[in-house]
C-alpha cells in the first residue's frame, strides 16, 4: 500500500471514531440536577410522599432510597397508562422526562426510614414465602429478585424492606386482580398467594431491614 493510501485510511478510521464518540455523547443522558429534583419533589411530591421520601401515611409508599430506575420507570407508565392510577397520571403527566429523572435520583438519595411488623405469627408465615416460597404452589422466594435483605436489585428489582405493610398489601392485591398490570412476573406471583399469605409478606417486608 503506498504512503497516501495509509494516510487516507487514518483519517478515514479518525473521523469515524470522532463521529461514533459525539453520537455517544449525544445519546447519554444528562447528569441528574438533585438540586432542580429536591425542589420539583417538594412542590409535586412531598405532601403525599413525606418531605424526605419517607411517607407517614401508609397508604402512600416510601420513595426514599429506592432505586432511581425503578422510579423512573413507575413516573413513567403512570404518564402512559400502561399502570392506571388516575391520581398518578395527573401528576406524572405535567413532569418531563428530566423532571423524573431529577426527582428519582434526589429522593434515591434520601436514607429509608426503618418500618416495623406487627404480628408475630404472620411475620413468620411471611418470612417463610418470603425466603423459601412456597414450591408445591410454584411461589419462588421473593428474596431471590427483592434481595434477602429487601434492597433489590438496582434497575431490575425495587426495595422492599421498611415498606408499609397497608401498600405493599394493596400493590399484591392489585397484582393478584389485574389492577395493576405492569410486571407480568408480579402478576404470575401474586395470583397464586391468598390473602393471608399477602398480609403476611407484607407486614414482614415492613420490618425488614
């Protein structure tokens, strides 16, 4: 090959290494602005979430600590339908794509305030599904994606632990009856689990930590 051919084959792979690194640049997101996320939160979210993501009323959930992607995604298909609660999508619908994303990554940040179970003879029912299920039924622990500890698994797998056992209740209820319907293998879960079986994981998560 002689000389010039050399050279045009470098600037050939050069410019096409430059375009390949601002198409990459363009297609990455932008940094999350916590500072922009806090005050968004505390305008749209907090009267019903807790100033800090930590909920004080138990039919709302705890947001704090749980994963920014999971997050995100719920804001998301609240906007879009696909998980119907109309008070939701009202609220999800005025927030932009960077709006949630803001959101998710400052309330992600807050610490998880510790919840507690309540009866004892449930807890140990729902300890028992939660980490071995139930396998004549098909019921897969649930600490095998929710983690034994409830942390999850980030952007696959949200938090469980120290939720209030009221939500985390109605969320399998609601999976069980197609009420909510955006999480296939949720669903699957939740409708071979009975009632008590659902109180009873739920008030175990709740004092999960």
């Amino acid at each position: 090959m002689k000389p010039i051919s050399h050279f045009l084959v470098f600037v050939a792979l050069a410019v096409a290494s430059l375009t390949a690194s601002a198409n990459a640049a363009e297609a990455a997101p932008a940094k999350p602005d916590t500072a922009k996320g806090e005050a968004t939160f505390a305008a749209v979210c907090a009267a019903c979430h807790g100033a800090d993501g930590n909920s004080g009323t138990p039919s709302f959930p705890k947001l704090a600590q749980q994963h920014p992607e999971y997050l995100i995604k719920q804001l998301q298909e609240f906007k879009s339908g696909k998980r119907d609660n109309a008070v939701m999508k009202g609220f999800a619908t005025a927030l932009s794509d960077e709006d949630m994303r803001n959101i998710a990554h400052w309330v992600s940040s807050k610490p998880a305030k510790p919840g507690f179970a309540k009866n004892k003879e449930l807890v140990a029912l729902g300890e028992k599904i939660y980490r071995g299920g139930i396998a004549d039924r098909q019921i897969p622990a649930c600490s095998g994606c929710h983690s034994p500890s409830g942390a999850g698994i980030p952007a696959q797998y949200p938090r469980v632990s120290g939720q209030h056992a009221e939500y985390a209740a109605a969320q399998l209820t609601a999976f069980r009856g197609g009420v909510r319907n955006n999480s296939a293998q949720m669903s699957q879960i939740a409708a071979k689990l009975n009632d008590r079986e659902i109180q009873a994981l739920a008030d175990y998560v709740a004092g999960l930590r």
